[in-house]
C-alpha cells in the first residue's frame, strides 16, 4: 500500500487538470467544479485549496492528532505531499496514515471526473463519504486494524466492530481458603441433570480438618433445587457442631436469592423458606466459589453407590481420594480454572 502510495503521489503532475491542457495548447476555458465561485482548476487548486479539497483536508487532519499544522499560506502541491510524506508515512508497514492522503488524491480526483462526464455532484461531503466508506471497507476486512489505526483518531463515521480480538487462553488459581477461628465452614454442591441429581456437602474447620460430610442421591426439578436441598441437608449436618457457619456454594443465583428478601419462584418457595428458617437460627455467612475451588464437594459425587440414603463420612471413614483433594486444600494448594478472555 505504502508502494502504491509513493506511485500516485508522484503521478499526481499528470493529472489532466485544465491548466495543464491549456499549458499543452489545447483552447479551454477553465472553470473548476469544486467552488461557488468557479475560477481556474490547476492542481493546486483541485487538490488543495479550492472548496472541497480545502473542506476535505480540513475534516482529515483531525484524524491525525500529530500532524503539526500545515502553513495554509504555503499552496505548494509538491511540499504539501512531502509534508504528509514526512509525517504520515513513517512506517515501513501499511498504516492508515499512509493510505489516507493517497485516498483523499484519487477520490477528489475521480468525483471531480464524475461531475465532468456524469453530471454527478462533487462536494466535500461525498469526497469523505467515499473515503470512509473506503476505509470501512478495509477496516470490516481486516486490512486496517488496531495497529494500522495506531495514533490515528478513528473517525466516529467509521464502525471498528467487525475487529475480532482473539479470545486468548487465562489462567486463575482458585483456592479454598479456610474459616476463622471459631467458624465452621461448609461447601456444598448440589447437582441435577434428568439422569439423576445429588446433593453433597463438606463441613470443615478453621485448620482444614475434614468435622464431615454427606452424599445422597435426591429428586431436585432443577439445578437451584438440586442446590438447596444440599444446603438444607448440609445446615442438618453441620447443626450440632457450631453456630457459626461460613456457608459456600457453586451458584452465584442461590447466593443472591438466600440474600434476598422476595419468595422467589413459587415452585421453590417451601424450599427458599425451610433453608431461611435453618439459617435464622444460626450466624451464618453465605458466598460463592467456583466449582474449580469445590474440588472435594464435586469428588464426592463419584464416591460410592446410587443408594437413596444419606451416607455420612468423617476423617477415618472418608475415602482415599477425598482425602488427598482436602489435603491439598490444607496445604493452600490451588486449583487452576482456565478460561477464555478478550485481549484488553
Ligand atoms: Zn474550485
């Protein structure tokens, strides 16, 4: 594109304005298409200072927020191209800047032909009209993206929302931390799919050390039934042992609904307001963890059989697994949750 640009910037001395056919003898009486007041069309004068050029070029250097004024004096064609030569076509790679002036040269140039041989208007508008919707066109295609735009103000005519940024891979580390002195702390997974549901629970102390836990198949309706029947069954559990319980679960809707003050949806009503009655009668903190950092509580899904009642762990009876996963919680290990992020 840059190649391209220095060819026509450096052709610009055949374009066959009137002055130059009345240079080469050819009888014409001249009078340019771009002003009110029409007068001789020389190149200067088309490309430059007459009407349009002038309105064009005054609207585009507000693109480029670096370019030093232009001395508007100063009507030399050849200097003015060297001055954006100089300033706007710095780097080896296509730049906008470098695209720009050479596409504000051809439009003038081919609307001016237009009003010769077509009768068509040529006004400053429809000059930048094409030369956005040109830019457009290369920006929708990928042509011109955040880097060909760099130091440029991107004209608020032209959309940037076709530039995809690849979402790129980011890694979080999730840990379990652990409860205050005095606090119990249990997470809870409660899961539903038209299979089977299940609800499990892990109750722990401030050192990590497993108090219990439960397992048990249920009959949920949906994932946030499947969830407060593990709470409820959880809240059970964990009565007997504290009246401070730190309350962690895997869905950010169950958190705001228990903070809630509403009902909630009336099929689950009975069960909002049995979890709210456990909880009444305890101090009780409620937040949520991603199901990467509920390890130990989605393991225990995998632990035993489909029988419907409730089987109960502690710290000697819990299974191998569990017990490795809860103590590389202890350990402050965590867990890596990868995901997908748009670059900034
Ligand atoms: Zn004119």
């Amino acid at each position: 594109m840059t190649a391209y640009s220095h060819r026509y910037l450096s052709s610009y001395k055949r374009i066959p304005v009137d002055a130059k056919l009345q240079w080469r003898r050819i009888s014409l009486a001249s009078r340019c298409r771009c002003c009110r007041a029409p007068t001789t069309e020389t190149r200067e004068h088309l490309f430059l200072y007459g009407e349009v050029a002038a309105q064009v070029w005054g609207a585009i250097e507000v693109w480029f927020p670096n370019l030093p004024r232009w001395n508007v004096a100063n009507t030399d064609l050849e200097k003015r191209i060297k001055f954006w030569h100089r300033w706007l076509c710095r780097t080896d790679k296509p730049h906008a800047s470098s695209i720009i002036p050479c596409l504000v040269l051809w439009t003038i140039r081919s609307e001016r032909n237009g009003q010769i041989h077509r009768g068509a208007l040529f006004t400053a508008e429809i000059v930048l009209n094409q030369v956005t919707q040109h830019l457009q066109r290369l920006t929708t295609a990928g042509k011109l993206g955040k880097k060909q735009w760099k130091g440029c103000t991107i004209p608020e005519t032209i959309s940037t929302s076709a530039w995809r940024e690849k979402a790129r891979k980011q890694i979080k580390l999730i840990s379990w931390v652990p409860p205050d002195a005095n606090w119990i702390k249990l997470n809870i997974d409660g899961q539903w799919s038209e299979a089977g549901s299940g609800a499990r629970g892990i109750l722990r102390d401030k050192d990590a050390n497993l108090l219990r836990c439960f397992k048990t198949n249920i009959s949920a309706t949906s994932p946030l039934d499947g969830e407060l029947q593990a709470i409820s069954l959880g809240l059970d559990m964990a009565g007997e042992r504290g009246q401070r319980i730190w309350l962690e679960v895997g869905r950010l809707e169950t958190v705001d609904l228990l903070g809630a003050k509403n009902h909630g949806a009336a099929n689950l009503r009975h069960r909002i307001s049995e979890v709210r009655n456990k909880l009444k009668s305890i101090r009780c903190k409620i937040s949520y963890i991603q199901k990467e950092g509920n390890k130990v509580a989605k393991c225990l899904a995998l632990q035993g059989s489909r029988e419907t009642s409730c089987i109960y762990f502690d710290q000697h009876t819990a299974p191998a697994l569990i017990k490795a996963m809860m103590r590389m919680d202890q350990l402050g290990l965590p867990n890596v949750l990868l995901y997908r992020s748009e670059r900034d």
